[in-house]
C-alpha cells in the first residue's frame, strides 16, 4: 500500500513530473481508474487551493469525494496509548482512524504545527496516527513539518517555465506579522535536493531551517547576494526553528520587491499577504506565477492519486 506522506515518497521527481504534465494535457484520460471508490478529505486547519484542487483532481479520476473540516466539525481527538481520557479530548485516534477507513478507500489529512510542542509537531501524532490505524493510503495535504503536494506542484511548475537545465533557485524569507509553520519551506527544500539547480537558502539569522531538512543546501545570509543571476525566486515566511515557532525577527526589508526580482520569476504558495511578503509590483507582473503554481496542484494531486489507486489494484 503506498502512502503520500513527504517528498521522499517520490521515486523519481522527473518522472512524476513528466506524467503530471501529461495528466494537465487530458486530465479526464483516466476517469474510471477511480470508479467505486471514495477518497476522504479531512481538514483539520483551513484551506483555499488545497481542497479545490485535491477535490477536482480525485473527480477527473473518477473517484467519489467526502470532505470534512475535522478541525471544527470532529471530535477533539486523543492520540496518547493509554491515557485516561477525563480532560478536553473525546475520541482517540485508533477509533477514529478505523470508522473514517470504514467510509473510503483513500484519506487525505490537512494537520498543521502547533508551533508550540516541536517534539509533537515533529511526531506527526494526525498524520501518522491514521497511517497507523486506518489501514488505507493516507496523503498529507500539509502536516506539521511537510506540504509534498505543493512541492510537487512547484517542481512541476518550475519544469514548465524553466529555460535552462540548470537553473539558479533562491527560496527567501520574508517578513509576517504571525508566526508560521515550516512545512512549505521544508518540502520545497526536500524538493529541490532532488533535482539540478543551484539552490540557495536565504534568511535573517535566526532563521535557520532544520539542518536535517537543509542538509547540504547553501545557505545565504545576505538577501541580495543570493538574488544575484537567480531564475527563480521562491518566497515564504517561516517561523525560527531553534527558537521554535518564534518570530525573532520581521524585518521589513526582506520583502520582495520588483527590483531585488530583478529578472527573476516570482513564486509563492498563496494565501499570500501583500505588501508584506511581496510589493503589488511583482505579484501583478507577469514575473509572478502563483497563479500557475495554484492550477498546477491538481495535476501535482492527480498524479499522486492515479499512483496510489495503481497501487490498491481494482
Ligand atoms: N498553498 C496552499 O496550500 O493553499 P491553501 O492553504 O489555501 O490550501
């Protein structure tokens, strides 16, 4: 049974990537591969794009969709063997899990940080709880430390607008005035180790990612050094790591401007604050491709489930 959990569940980025641009081209070419079954989406935290193209791509495959905002709508879950459950928690996770696989053949979880506990944020007690008791595919549509399906649809994006084979990527912090997760920084990371380019990291000190996500990845401490020749700029805010989920620092400066973009292509995962991450300039320009990155998520969504209903049979 295959699950879609991080980026390192993607075998081969490029291949995935070339049959995602092939599924934009005839999105309806497998429409019965879904027949008879039902995915579930549950959503433990808002969402825009994530629930429409998650949605969209589960019916051009022919499956049947349930949707629910678990958030406000569940019951407050319990995740902890053994505890006794007389607080603020109704229903643990091992029933939970086993009643939602009842109801579907696949189950696709939003579960952002808490930013407040790093050891259970980082223990993925939602995503992993169903992946241990639900018995079905389980995909991560953003969890406490990933977003592999806006990875995905940014690798896509990015093959389709690239004009080298090795481009220079920068993904740069920028200022917000709330303290944000770091799944979407994480994935892109992960992302973009897969695959050539000369990627650079750059941020306030402070700032710095989990070294075990950055790993080799050149870290840039000067915003406007590491803009320098860049084909793509990535942007997003994130909280400090070390720190964790403090903001350390909103320095205004590290906004994206049209001249700091030079040539650049702008991206970014949306929603996206303006004016604060990024001037109007750049946004409305057609330097800016977020809104490519947001119609890419369905194809980043469809190729990931044509793969996992492959893998349950008929
Ligand atoms: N980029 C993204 O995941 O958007 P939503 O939060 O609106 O789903």
């Amino acid at each position: 049974m295959m699950h879609y959990l991080s980026i390192q569940d993607i075998d081969s980025l490029a291949q995935w990537v070339k049959e995602a641009k092939a599924l934009k081209e005839s999105p309806k070419a497998f429409k019965k591969l879904g027949k008879g079954k039902t995915i579930c989406l549950l959503f433990f935290n808002n969402s825009l794009r994530t629930r429409l193209s998650t949605q969209k791509a589960a019916s051009n495959l022919g499956l049947e969709v349930m949707v629910m905002n678990f958030g406000s709508e569940g019951w407050a879950l319990e995740y902890e063997d053994g505890s006794i459950m007389d607080q603020g928690t109704s229903e643990h996770i091992k029933e939970a899990a086993q009643v939602v696989a009842q109801f579907c053949d696949i189950v696709a979880i939003r579960a952002f940080a808490s930013l407040s506990d790093k050891e259970k944020d980082e223990a993925e007690l939602v995503i992993n709880g169903f992946k241990k008791y639900a018995t079905i595919p389980v995909v991560n549509m953003e969890s406490s430390v990933g977003h592999p399906l806006q990875a995905l649809a940014d690798a896509i994006t990015m093959a389709e607008n690239k004009t080298k084979e090795r481009p220079k990527v920068v993904l740069s912090w920028a200022p917000h005035p709330k303290a944000l997760p770091h799944a979407v920084a994480n994935s892109f990371t992960e992302m973009m180790l897969k695959q050539e380019a000369d990627f650079v990291i750059t941020h306030p000190k402070g700032y710095e990612l989990n070294p075990e996500i950055t790993k080799e990845a050149k870290i840039e401490y000067d915003q406007n050094k590491a803009l320098e020749n860049a084909d793509f700029v990535y942007v997003k805010n994130w909280s400090s790591y070390a720190d964790y989920g403090k903001v350390v620092n909103q320095d205004k400066n590290w906004m994206m401007t049209k001249e700091k973009l030079r040539n650049a292509k702008f991206m970014h995962c949306l929603p996206v604050r303006r004016n604060v991450i990024v001037e109007d300039a750049v946004l409305d320009s057609d330097q800016s491709l977020v809104i490519e990155q947001a119609n890419n998520r369905t194809y980043a969504a469809q190729i990931v489930l044509k793969k996992i209903l492959n893998s349950l049979g008929s």
